[in-house]
C-alpha cells in the first residue's frame, strides 16, 4: 500500500510549531505495512488544499489529511472536502452531542454558534469518534483510495489513529510485513563505519535495504524489508544482523528498534537494581533532561545538580577551590570531583559529570572552545576524559550528552 500525509496550517509553514504529527504517523503506519511516499504541508488555501486532494488521488491508496478542522473562518479543510467530493456540510447530532457534553463537563467558557459548527460534516464521510476534541475525524472514499482527515491537535490526532484508523485499515486492506532492524552504535562516524562494513553490505540480499542515521557522535544503522512471510523476513534480518558483529561489535550498544541509549541505561539501571545521578555544567542538564524523559525514572535516576557557574560548582558540590586553580574549572580533576561529589550527595551507585568550554566565550577557562570533560563514577573506580567537540555551541553540548551515556553504558553493563 502507498500512503501519504497532506498537513494544513500556515503555522508549520513559517516554523511556529514542529509537524510531529506526520513523524507519528508515519511510524504508526510502517508498523501495519503502510509505507508513505510523500509528506506535503500547504497552507490553509482553498486551491492549494484541491490541489494536493488531486495529486494525491492518483497516486495513492490512502491519504491522511492533518490540520484545518476548527471552527473559525481560516479553517477551511471541511468545507474544501466538500468542494472535491462534490459534497454538502450537514450536522450531525451525535456529533453536537458530544461538543456540548464536553463543554458542559470540562471547557468553563460557554459554548457558541462557532463551537456548534464543529458538528458540521460532509455527509458523505464515516464520522470517527474524537474522544478528547470537538472536531470529529472523517473518513472519505474517491474511487479506490481512502481520504481520512484528522484534528492537527497532536493528542486528538494520535487518539483516532490508535482507536479508529489503524484498526480500520487493518480489517479493510491486505498489507506486507513490514520489518525494520536497528543497530545503535555509539563511537564512530558514519563514513569510519561505512568503510568497516563494506564489504559486508555490498553482498547484501536485494530484498535488504541499508539506511545510515548518523547523530552526533552515534550512528544507528537500519536494515529493512518487506514481504508477505514474516518469519523468514526476519531471520534473514537477523542473519544479516550476526555477521555485522565480527566487524563493528566493540561500538554496538543495542539493536531494538525506537530504544534509545537512555532508555538502555534505564533498563539496565533497574535491571541491576543500581541508582545514577548526575552533575552538569556546560550541558546545563541536558543528560537529566533525556532521563526523565523515560517514563519510570525515578526508579533509578535520583537527581542532578547542574553547577553551571564555578561557584556552584564549589559551594554545591563542593568541589576544592584549591583544586580549580590549580587544574581549571575544565579538567580532568574537577570532572573527577564533580561525578564523585555528586554520587555521595545523592548517594547513588553511578555518576556522570560534564565541564567544558561550549563557546562562544572561554568563561573561567583557558581551554579552548569544544574541550570537554565528562567524569564517570562507579562502584568501583572514578575518571574523566577529555574530548575536542568542535566550535559550534549546541554540537559540542549535544555530542557530550551522547557520550556520557555511551561512556556510563559501557560501566554499566561491564559491572
């Protein structure tokens, strides 16, 4: 099947927000053997919306369509539909009911004309159920390919295509496998690692494709394919997958597809029943950041303390002013300190700890712009290394997040 994702609204034209939207559902679709050949984001426009119906009527089987469904007059995706399917807007009362309800249980201003409209559809779509908003999603049929047209409200969206249109898809087409496989490596570019493994994807099956998805400092590498026999789509994978780790298996750090370096760390954390806390200077808590992002924490993460300032630094963590001016506020020895400082702060059995110059400006530093240090304290030992990560600011802060937890991994699953 060949999909595509058609999203409405100036708003991610002039970057005012992020479309998330088609990154959601292209993965969900993938994931049912859905593959999406074109992502187009057009303006709330009468005739750029016709247009792009059009162009996508030709060439694909299903067409979802984000954005343009509230109730004020820059809206226009209902009334356009209407115009391409040679339609009408007629209310629907289980529609209206549900808008009142929902007013009347959880939005405090009072309902009007302009909210009622929202029960206004095409009355040639299969009304889907929203949930959580007043604009319903629609699901339209030109000839053999399927329209659905859903809220641009992220967490709507995301409710109708996990309760309406995945499933509907699912009982209405018949679809491949879809599988992916992904090598998370750590370490390496992609170009070093693409000369390791040449040979080895020069011989691989036509039916096996290679993707490299480099990010700072890892790279994960995607083997997908595609076929109607599950089982042997993914033991030839797999295979593919063994003869990979003769050649670059000192930087492979995982292989679950969508599982991130800090969800790794996480599990094994939790796995091992072992704690991590961190202390942050130039990465401002960036690596706190992305552990909290994994639902469950808490378990094993007990805080950070982002001693940005050499005074913090000091006062906070209590690392020796002596020490600073003799070494740098970015060295070894003051990374050293930090990550065992914080680890008896907060009593936990790992730590991380990151100093260094991110530019544009040295600070209290005489290093130059890029030097950084990440320490690493363990249940049994206590280091820092030094790395130069460039001259652009977010760069150098990101690749030192990346490698602290490439470093702290390998502690982890070494202890």
């Amino acid at each position: 099947m060949q999909a595509e994702i058609i999203t409405i609204g100036d708003e991610i034209l002039i970057g005012q927000i992020v479309d998330s939207n088609s990154a959601f559902i292209s993965k969900e679709l993938n994931k049912i053997g859905v593959s999406v050949y074109q992502i187009t984001s057009i303006q709330d426009n009468r005739n750029h919306i016709l247009d792009a119906l059009e162009i996508a009527h030709e060439r694909s089987s299903v067409v979802i369509i984000t954005g343009g469904l509230g109730p004020t007059k820059d809206d226009v995706t209902k009334s356009t539909l209407c115009q391409f399917f040679d339609d009408e807007l007629v209310l629907d009362k289980k529609v209206l009911a549900h808008i009142e309800m929902l007013f009347k249980k959880y939005i405090p201003t009072p309902i009007s004309d302009l909210n009622r409209k929202q029960a206004l559809v095409p009355s040639k779509a299969e009304i889907l159920h929203n949930a959580h908003g007043t604009a319903p999603g629609l699901w339209m049929k030109k000839g053999k390919t399927v329209f659905v047209s859903l809220p641009g409200v992220p967490f709507e969206m995301k409710g109708l295509m996990t309760s309406a249109i995945l499933p509907k898809i699912i009982n209405e087409y018949e679809r491949p496998y879809i599988i992916h496989k992904t090598i998370m490596t750590y370490g390496l570019g992609e170009s070093a690692i693409a000369e390791k493994i040449e040979d080895w994807e020069d011989n691989l099956p036509d039916a096996i494709k290679l993707a490299y998805l480099p990010n700072l400092g890892r790279v994960r590498l995607r083997l997908s394919t595609k076929g109607t026999d599950k089982e042997s789509l993914v033991l030839a994978l797999e295979s593919e997958v063994k003869k990979l780790y003769p050649l670059i298996g000192d930087i492979i750090y995982g292989e679950e597809e969508d599982e991130s370096i800090e969800v790794q760390v996480g599990k094994l954390l939790t796995q091992k029943q072992l704690t991590l806390s961190t202390a942050e200077s130039f990465t401002g808590g960036k690596i706190a950041q992305q552990l909290t992002s994994v639902p469950g924490a808490s378990a094993y993460f007990k805080g950070s303390i982002v001693s940005y300032a050499t005074e913090a630094k000091v006062k906070t963590l209590g690392v020796s002013e002596e020490l600073v001016k003799k070494y740098s506020v970015v060295s070894e020895e003051v990374a050293i300190a930090m990550a065992e400082n914080v680890k008896q702060l907060l009593e936990t059995d790992f730590a991380i700890a990151t100093t260094g110059n991110a530019g544009p400006a040295k600070g209290d530093s005489d290093e130059a712009v890029g030097t950084v240090f990440i320490g690493i304290s363990t249940p049994e030992r206590t280091f820092a290394k030094k790395f130069v990560m460039g001259n652009h600011r977010e760069r150098i802060v990101q690749k030192s997040v990346n490698k602290a937890f490439e470093l702290v991994l390998k502690e982890i699953l070494n202890f």
